[in-house]
C-alpha cells in the first residue's frame, strides 16, 4: 500500500516573514466606479489557484515516503530530544503554534491518542513554529498536555522547515519514514485519522 496524504485547502498560510496571512471569507463587494466583473473573475480565479497551488505543495522538508528530517534539540521543559534515537518508534510530530485557532483545537484529540498509545511505544512530540521570544506562551499553553513540544526555532538541528499551513501532523514509521501527512481540513483532526495512520504506519 502506497503512503498515505491527506491534503486540504488551509484555513490559515504562513508568510515568508513567520507572519500569518489568514484566508478572506465571504464575497468581496464591488465598489461604485470599480472593476469589471470580467476583471473580478480573474482576480478571484488567480486567488483560488494560489490557494490550490498552496495547499497541495507545503513546501516542507517533510515529504512522504522519505526518511524523516534531523531534528536535535531540548523540549520546553529542558530535557533533550533526537528525532533519530527514536528508531523503533512511532513517532507523531506536530507542527503548530500558539496563535493558530485550528492547532489549539486538535491539541485535545492529540492528547487522548497519545495516552491511549504511549503504553505500546507511541512517541508524540508538538513542534512549536513559534518563535523563541514566545516560548512563556508556548510552556502557558503546553501545561495542560503531557506530551512534550519543542520550538523549532530553539532546535540545534532541525530539519523540520517551517510548512505552509497548519497544523500539519506528520506520522514516522519505526524506520524513521514519514508515512503520513495529516493536514488541516474543515473539520478537526480526529482519533480516527490518527488511529488510521498509526495502522498504516504499523504495516511498513
């Protein structure tokens, strides 16, 4: 079996700069005086394959069905991690940030799936795409989950670029292949997708 992606158009994209540029919803008006609605059409029609074009290349590292990038560093709470150490594992790694609505939202599910799977060996890690000036805020809000997170700009090698969107939740088989890549759709990430991903996972 082929590796699994699940792919969607994002609710939120990254700038270049680490900014945030959120999706506009809802029909723009037309001004008195305006352009033509021919003009209009086109301008939507490049809007919405920029969208595509974005959702469908993350432009990330982290590509499916390729060994999974280095990542050394220390978790928020100072102990270390390497993402290669890890080999025997599945891992689950996060990528999200504290002022991304969608990512906060999938963080519980995130927590229930790692307490049901830690028994048998599932690590779960967040890898904060916030920057290390935030890092208060980052501890503030990973204080009421028990998996650990790192933030990515703070790693001592990280090969985890930034994606365009998120949250992303990429899942790395006991081989240290990324088999899955679970994107942001208009619903949340839920038990089952993971629970799907981690038996695909598993098979490799």
């Amino acid at each position: 079996m082929g590796a699994t992606t699940i792919t969607a158009v994002p609710s939120l994209l990254l700038r270049s700069d680490g900014g945030v540029r959120r999706k506009r919803e809802g029909a723009a008006r037309r001004r008195p005086g305006g352009t033509r609605p021919a003009q209009n059409l086109a301008r939507l029609i490049s809007i919405a394959v920029a969208a595509i074009v974005a959702a469908a290349s993350p432009a990330t590292a982290q590509k499916v069905g390729a060994p999974a990038p280095p990542l050394v560093g220390q978790t928020i709470d100072g102990k270390p991690f390497d993402l290669a150490k890890l080999r025997g594992h599945v891992v689950v790694a996060n990528v999200w940030a504290t002022w991304c609505p969608p990512c906060r939202v999938e963080m519980p599910t995130l927590e229930a799936f790692y307490k049901a799977h830690k028994a048998q060996g599932v690590v779960l890690v967040g890898l904060s795409a916030d920057r290390p000036r935030d890092a208060a805020t980052v501890d503030r809000v990973m204080s009421a989950f028990s998996y650990p997170a790192i933030i990515l700009k703070d790693a001592k090698a990280d090969g985890f670029t930034a994606p365009n969107i998120l949250p992303v939740t990429y899942i790395i088989d006991a081989n240290g292949i990324v088999r899955s890549a679970l994107l942001y759709t208009d619903k949340p990430l839920s038990e089952a997708d993971l629970e799907a991903a981690l038996a695909s996972a598993e098979r490799k």
